[in-house]
C-alpha cells in the first residue's frame, strides 16, 4: 500500500528505520526485531541505501523481505550518490518489480572520507531532482526528508524552507524528519513549513536512546541537538546501560506523547536495527492512546497537514 494512502487514511501512524545489515547474523537480528516490532502493528518500514554501493544492493533486498516475508509495508530508500540516472532507473525498476510502492529520495550524504557531495556524471544533484525524476517514469508514493534544526548545509530556516517546498512540488508526498530531541523545534519547524506553503504531512523522526555515547555520535553526524538538561541526566547515569535504557524509554515515550497530543501525525522510529528500546515506547504508546487526547483542533490541523 502507497504510504501517502497509510497516512491519510491512519492516523497516527507508526513507522521504524531498518538499514541492511553486513553479516548473516546481524541480517537475523534485523529480521528478528522486524517480527517483534511488527506485533505492535507498524504502519510502515523503511530500509536506508548505502552510498557508492556499501549496502545499495542490500535495500531492495531486505526491503523485499520484511514486506513478503514478514508482511510489513515497506519504503526503500535511495540517493544520488556515486548514481547515474541509468542506474537510478534499473534500481527503481528492480524496486517496483518487487512490488514495493514506496521510496524515499534522497541526496545522500557524500562518501566516507569525502567532505562535499558531488554530483555525478550523468547523475542528479538534488533530493528534488531526484523525487522529479522519480514522478516523471514510475508511479511510487515518494517521501522526503526534513530537518527541524535546519540542514547543515543550509545557511538558515528561510534557505532551507524554500528548498523544502521545491522537494515537495516535484513530488514528495510525505516527510520525515531528522532527529530530534526538543519538541518546540518541531511545531516551530511544521508552523513555519505551513507558512511556506508546504502542506504535507510531517512525521517526527525520534530515536529512543539505548546507550547515550552510541546517540551522542549520531547526533555530532546530524548535527541533531541535544537539550543539556537531558545530557546532564544522562551523564548523572554514571555509564550504567540500565540506567541509560531506562531514562531513554522514559524519555521518548513522553516526547512521543506529547507530539500526538499536539496532532503529529505520525512518528517514526530510528530502531538501529534492535527492537527493546523501540518496542518499549511502542507498547507504551499503544497502550495509553495519547492521540485520542489531541490539544486544540487548529493547532492539530497545522501539524496534520493537508492529507486528510
């Protein structure tokens, strides 16, 4: 089922992102947590794309399995990264030979060792040249990325937006946040989108930490913030994982529940592949239902965006 439809017919909906695993065992532990996390109805997964081939092939694979196998509706990810656009177009074929109806388009991050993206001969340079390139051959539900804290690349909020908009007007259907830890910079991040005219809707991207030193390398790789006095309360956690798990479960669930109060209309849940820490906020969000008390029909209606 197109994403897009998931969304405008559910609501909330809740999603996870898987990448592909480099080793057998670690392809059973994805594959293990996909099953767990699925009794817990997800919406939807979706499985990240290597660059310059790293694990590119590995993303239609893994895609294809978790939705034949294991039955969840599934999105590939893919870039421009080291692509022509003949090599775009094989793997959208392989992916919509799959019966895969969902792909994320992206830039992409530039490979290991370099510092600036290039863009490759015969490729495209943007995720909106992508999702345009995507709309003119194949019929796919396209998602798109967004960044609450503004892109790195991004000399401010108005750039950013603006570019935004031209990602959404070539196709892109939904989008998913980066990261994030304050929900402030989410509805200000929605409320401004709006303001610009894009009038999607915006799933907030959250990752329930497991171990804090793991979170914090992926925040320094995403410039993604972290608010000091949760720093703080995980320093004061002394390194215990126990203490860390516990706090960020803790964590997350609030700022999940808080964001569907609100009228988010989705979350999605950056797993890193292992399910306990996903599957506890999960299963406590499914239980307390904390959309049923959405806050303030209009605010809800701005965050909902136009897919009704």
């Amino acid at each position: 089922m197109r994403i897009d439809e998931i969304i405008a017919s559910q609501r909330p909906t809740f999603s996870v992102e898987f990448f592909p695993p480099k080793t057998a065992e670690a392809t059973e532990q994805l594959y293990a947590t996909a099953r767990e996390l699925g009794h817990l109805e997800l919406d939807f997964a979706s499985v990240t794309y290597g660059a310059g081939g790293s694990t590119r092939d590995g993303t239609v694979e893994i895609t294809t399995a978790l939705k034949d196998d294991i039955g969840l509706e599934t999105m590939a990810h893919l870039s421009c990264v080291g692509e022509t656009t003949e090599g775009l177009a094989t793997t959208l074929d392989r992916i919509a030979a799959a019966g895969i109806e969902n792909v994320f388009a992206l830039r992409g991050d530039p490979p290991r060792g370099e510092e600036d993206f290039v863009q490759p001969e015969g490729g495209l340079g943007s995720a909106a040249e992508l999702a345009a390139f995507i709309t003119a051959g194949w019929d796919f539900a396209i998602g798109g990325a967004c960044f609450p804290e503004v892109h790195p690349e991004a000399p401010d909020l108005e750039t950013d937006l603006s570019y935004l908009k031209t990602k959404v007007d070539s196709g892109a259907g939904f989008l998913i946040t980066q990261l994030f830890f304050d929900n402030q910079v989410y509805f200000d991040f929605v409320r401004a989108a709006r303001a610009r005219g894009i009038e999607v809707p915006i799933l907030a991207g959250i990752i329930p930490v497991a171990g804090f030193a793991q979170t914090k390398r992926i925040c320094s790789l995403c410039d993604a913030s972290i608010p000091a006095p949760l720093e703080a309360a995980f320093e004061a956690a002394g390194g215990d994982p126990e203490r860390e798990f516990e706090l960020g479960v803790a964590f997350a669930a609030q700022q999940c529940a808080e964001l569907l109060i609100a009228g988010a209309p989705g979350i999605h849940f950056y797993a890193l592949n292992k399910a306990p820490a996903t599957r506890a906020v999960l299963g406590s969000l499914r239980a307390s239902k904390p959309w049923e008390r959405v806050r303030g029909a209009a605010d809800a209606a701005t965050l909902t965006g136009s897919a009704e």
